[in-house]
C-alpha cells in the first residue's frame, strides 16, 4: 500500500484530499500517474502527460523517475506561484 495525498486544484478536481493505494511492487512517479490516469473521466485529464504536476515522496519532491516503494506516501501537486 501507498498513501496517496492531492493538493490545491487537484483536490477540488477529484473531490478527495487523499487515499491508499494497492502497490505491491516499486515503480515510478510516471507511472503511477499513468495508472491513476487509466481511472478515465478527470483523473485521466488530471494526470495523463501533466508534466506540471509535481510529486513529493516521504515529503521530498521528486522527478518523474523517482522509484514509490509500498509503504511511501505520494503528494501530487499542481506548480505554485505566488508574487
């Protein structure tokens, strides 16, 4: 299991802050963004080819390429800007 959290836009999107995910085996931010894509509807115009999107693993932002272990929790973000 992953702990999945959604920040900002992306939680008003998809009308939750948050939830656990079956992950097994590691795999990469891409993709578990591709798998939450392949949910269709927003979750797919939310996460499928967003490069915008940032991720933090354990509370560290991270590339793309960054391995999930079970156990880890996720925050997927939309990029911030302030002035």
């Amino acid at each position: 299991m992953i702990q999945l959290l959604y920040f900002a836009r992306l939680r008003e999107a998809l009308g939750s802050d948050g939830e656990s995910l079956d992950w097994q085996e590691p795999g990469t931010v891409a993709e578990l963004k591709q798998k939450l894509a392949m949910r269709g509807s927003v979750w797919q115009q939310q996460f499928a080819g967003n490069a915008s999107l940032r991720a933090a693993v354990n509370q560290v932002l991270v590339p793309e390429t960054m391995l999930v272990q079970p156990g880890d929790e996720v925050a997927f973000f939309p990029p911030v800007t302030g002035g």
